[in-house]
C-alpha cells in the first residue's frame, strides 16, 4: 500500500525549542517523530512511502535515504514554493499512479490502525477524526449518523462549536480526487478542497478512530506528547507487546463500575481488577493508585477495545 507524507513544514511555533530542525525530525523520545510515523505505516503494510519535502529537506532525505534501512521504499517530491497540504499531495501524482493513497501529516503523532482505516475507505474521501475535548484549535468536522461528512468548522470559538470531532489531518484519497486539486496555485485540504468537494457532492466521510493522536505544533503539546510516550498512553511504533496504556478519566471507581456491568456477561474476571478476553486475546483493567485514571495492559487489540469503551463510557459520566 501507498502512502503520501506531508513532511515540509517549518514549525514557526516550536523554533523556540527546534533549534532549526524541521518539525517532522523534532525528536519523541530520542528518536525523530517522522521515524516513529514511518515505523506506523510500516507496520500497517504501506511500504512504499513518498515524502513531500520544502523546509530541512536535507536533514529529512541524509536521515531516510531510500529507506531500505527503515523497512520501506522511500521516494521524495520537493517544493522550491509552498504549495499548500493538497497542492503537496498532487505534486506526488505519478507516485500515487491511479491507486488509493493514505496521506498523514509527518509532523502529528499518532498509533491508529491504519490498514483498518486503508480497508474500510470506499470512494472519495475517509477522514480520520479524534474527538478532542477542547477541540478550539482544530478543523472540527460534521456528520450524520452514518459518518457522512455535512459541514466543516476551522478553528472555531466556543459560541460556534457543535461537535467534539476534529480532523486529525490523516485522510484515504481515491485517485479521482486528485482532478478537483488545481495545478496553477497553492491549494489546501481543509480550506479549500474539502469545501468544493462538499459542494460537489462527492462522497466525504469522517471516522472516529481508536488510539492515540497529538498535533506537536506548540512546545507545550510536543511536551506533553513525551509525557504521553513515557506514561503509556501514546503506544510507539515497534514497541512490545502488552503495551500498557493510562487512560485519564473523570471518576475511577463509577468508571471501574460501568465496565463491569457492561462486561460482566462475557466470563470477565473481577477477582483483581478487571480481566477480560475474547478471540483477539486478553487485557487487564485496574484503576492507577496515584491519580483518577485507569491502566489498560494485555494483548494490543484487546487493550485498544476496553479502551475505546472505557472513553465512551467515561463521557456518560457526571
């Protein structure tokens, strides 16, 4: 499988702590977060990659060569001018060569299934949403009941927010797509493509997805994203299994309550904390001792379903 990464940002808001780098290389952990992106994809089964490239191409291109070294194919296409994040992306059109595409921005951390993602998108286009509950600093995205996009929202204040669903810049492209991008000046996807593809009618769906995600843009989320990677809660590529993953929540001991009652049918052990298994493997589930949160560690699958079910759960929760 193919996949596009936007990879030529500057990161005017982290040159504070960058020391020059260009944002996808700042380092997660001691290694560059694009290295822990292309570790993802690999492990999702896209192993032809192509990297859009403008500010510290060279750091980007010395660090990843043809990618051999990385478990991938790796192919670059530069930009002597910005050309906006789907001006990027057409400018890979031979690379994409007729077949569905998953872009993501190389400056984002995330540990989504992505072949799930590549397998569930039909036509058009298939956003991968992250619901965010202080979602002002995102593109919020609308749907229906069916996951049909309706409407967008760009950074919005709070007198306009509708929905905790925001983009998460990662998106399945079907080649057809391509057409509506222009050739002649800089064209972005939340701005300018998404819009006219809405008014055009042409297929658009949002999925909210299971995992971790964090934009570095600010030296305060590119803190935190670290804190998250040490604590647990961001699962980095190539790590072993049981990952073990705290989950923030409002009321430990209600929440251990609610996944109880709603596992109990299903030979759930409660003898020390929560221990479930089903066909995929087995997870544990235990409230941490120290601070209103849950621990989540056991066989990656099932750790990332009692997680998505204790964040719905935790919502109902007053």
């Amino acid at each position: 499988m193919k996949a596009v990464i936007l990879s030529g940002g500057e990161g005017t808001r982290l040159k504070a702590i960058s020391g020059g780098l260009p944002k996808p290389m700042m380092p997660l952990l001691g290694t560059p977060l694009l290295e822990h992106t292309v570790a993802l994809l690999r492990d999702n089964g896209f192993d032809r990659l192509c990297l859009t490239l403008h500010y510290g191409k060279d750091a980007i291109r010395d660090h990843f060569g043809d990618g051999r070294d990385f478990g991938v194919r790796i192919e670059y296409r530069e930009e002597s001018t910005p050309l906006g994040t789907a001006g990027a992306v057409l400018n890979c059109a031979d690379f994409i060569a007729g077949d569905q595409v998953l872009v993501m921005s190389g400056d984002s951390a995330c540990d989504y299934d992505l072949a799930d993602l590549m397998a569930s998108h039909d036509q058009g286009v298939t956003i991968a949403l992250a619901a965010q509950a202080e979602p002002l600093p995102y593109g919020l995205v609308i749907t229906d009941r069916l996951g049909r996009v309706t409407g967008f929202l760009e950074k919005p204040a709070w007198e306009r927010v509708v929905t905790d669903r925001v983009s998460t810049g990662i998106y399945v492209l079907s080649p057809d797509v391509l057409s509506y991008i222009p050739k002649d000046r800089p064209y972005d996807f939340a701005k300018d493509l998404f819009p006219g593809l809405l008014a055009r009618d042409v297929p658009l769906y949002g999925r909210v997805m299971d995992g971790y995600w964090c934009d570095i843009g600010t030296p305060q989320a590119y803190y935190q994203c670290n804190l998250d990677a040490l604590n647990g809660l961001y699962h980095l590529p190539g790590c072993q299994d049981p990952p073990r993953r705290i989950l923030p929540c409002k009321n430990r001991a209600r929440l251990m309550r609610a996944m109880s009652e709603a596992l109990a049918e299903f030979g759930t052990d409660f003898t020390d904390g929560l221990t479930f298994s089903d066909g995929h493997g087995r997870a544990h589930l235990a409230p941490v001792a120290d601070r209103c949160a849950l621990s989540l560690e056991g066989d990656r699958a099932v750790v990332r379903k009692l997680e998505a079910m204790a964040r719905r759960l935790d919502e109902t929760i007053r």
